[in-house]
C-alpha cells in the first residue's frame, strides 16, 4: 500500500458523552413501524444505535427498542414525559426523530440542533434495526452511538459524534462523517457521483472495487494516507483571493489532489487524528 505525503490542521470540536454510574431502574420498551411507499429514511436519534439492513422488500421496517435508565421511579416516569419518538411520513420521507429537552427546539421535527442538557437524572437510548429496500436513501443522524448500514445501493447521508460509522457491501454515494469515531466504508460498486469520508478521530477506511476512476481530495493532519490505487498526482487549484484592508490575501484548503484511472466523481478523504486508507477490494 503506498504511502501519499498530505498534512493540514483543521479547526477542533469536542462533545463528550453523558456518562452515569449511579441509575438504579431501567425500563424497555419495543418499537416497532413500518412505512409502506417511503423512499427515504430519514433517522435523527441522540443516543442509541442504529443499524440499517438493505433487501428486496418493498417497505421500511423498523424494530428496536427505548431503553430508559434513571436514578430512581420518579426520574423514570419523567423521563417517559419528557422523551419521545416523533414518527412522520412527508414527500416520501420516513422520519424517525428522537424530541427531548436536550433539543435546541424542543417538540419540533424541523430542528436538528441538540444541546447537552446535564441537570437531568436519567438516560433514554432508542437502538433502531431496520430492513430497507436497497435503493432507499439513507439520512442517518446519532450523538452518542454506532450507526451501520449493510446492502444498501441509495443515496447516503451518515452523521455521527460520539461513535463509528461502518458501511458494508453498498452501493450509492453520499456522505460519511464521524466525529469520534472510525468510517470504514465498502464498495460492492464504486461511486457514481462526488462522496465525502470524514473523522476527526478516528481512521477513515474506505474499500473501492478494483474498476475504481476517479478524482481525490485527502487531508490529514495527525496521520498519514494511504492507497492501493496507482495514482496520479493532480495541480492544487488556487482559492479566489479576497481583499482586505487593501490587499489581496489568497487561501488554500490544502487537499491534496489525485487521480485514479481516467478521473471521474469526486472523492474527499479527510481527517485530523487518524490515518486514511484507499483500499482496492481483492477477489
């Protein structure tokens, strides 16, 4: 595997998971939906799971379970009040979205902020399983959590904060951005369109099938990048300059540029604290 010489500092954002030792009752309590002609799936969780299963049905299913951990009955019971699973279908859009008072805007689909809100005494997880269609697009959102997707050939938009973001024989394109945490991604059929791979810390592993053409973007700072593609090296294109008190002042975002193949789609690669790996799937 070759080794490809990028070095760039990035700007840094930390948000640590809740953690609590002292919760004495727990409750669980199944979920269970299924959405007949959605073609998207669209998950905004806060803590949990979230595992996603691409397969020739011909509706979203989803199962899984809320867990709520609390200090004591009446923790649990306000716990109940306070966080709840708003469930909606718009323009084909199966929406999942967990609504508490750790929301920026509470009760309110519309916003995806989210505030760490420590006063409470309790913790609510929403660990989803779901079977989808293959070429439903995926729109998967979590803070403290793993989210997986198997088999699926849709569009991609995977957010992560506090966990990994794994992909398994997929197709499609889209994005993938894990705060801390590892992406590991595999191709059963190499991209078509422009996608994104991000950590910042963890490692970015992305396996591409062997026909892969295509153009990439990699930036790392406290890592190294590598690939088993022949790859050839392309001119980092200038940033517009803009003027300041008088003068021009010119900025660059330091990807470095390569191509594999002939070029094609646009591949980013980047991290902070990890290395990234351009793998060529073997037979």
């Amino acid at each position: 595997m070759r080794r490809l010489g990028i070095s760039v500092a990035i700007s840094v954002f930390t948000l640590a998971a809740a953690s609590r030792s002292d919760y004495k009752v727990e409750e669980r309590e199944a979920i269970r939906h299924i959405f007949a002609k959605d073609t998207t799936l669209d998950i905004d969780s806060v803590t949990g799971s979230i595992m996603v299963t691409g397969d020739n049905g011909n509706t979203i299913r989803v199962e899984g379970e809320k867990v709520i951990r609390a200090i004591g009955q009446g923790e649990l019971q306000r716990a109940k009040r306070e966080v709840v699973l708003d469930v909606n279908e718009r323009d084909g859009i199966a929406q999942l979205y967990v609504n508490g008072p750790f929301r920026v805007n509470n009760h309110s689909s519309e916003n995806h902020g989210f505030h760490d809100h420590r006063e409470r005494e309790y913790e609510v997880s929403y660990n989803f399983v779901v079977h989808v269609p293959r070429a439903t697009e995926l729109r998967l959102h979590t803070v403290n959590g793993d989210v997986k997707a198997d088999d699926t050939a849709g569009k991609f938009e995977i957010r992560n904060i506090n966990g990994g973001i794994t992909m398994n024989n997929i197709a499609g394109s889209g994005s993938a951005d894990a705060l801390n945490g590892a992406t590991v991604v595999k191709f059963r059929e190499n991209p078509k369109a422009n996608s994104f791979f991000k950590s910042f810390n963890g490692r970015v592993d992305v396996t591409f099938q062997p026909a892969l053409s295509a153009d990439l973007r990699l930036k790392t700072f406290n890592g190294h990048a590598y690939t088993d593609f022949d790859v050839t090296a392309l001119p980092t294109p200038a940033e517009p300059a803009e003027r300041k008190n008088g003068k021009f002042v010119y900025k660059s975002d330091k990807f470095s540029m390569m191509r594999v193949g002939s070029g094609g789609p646009e591949l980013k690669f980047e991290t902070f604290n990890g290395d990234i790996h351009i793998q060529k799937q073997s037979h």
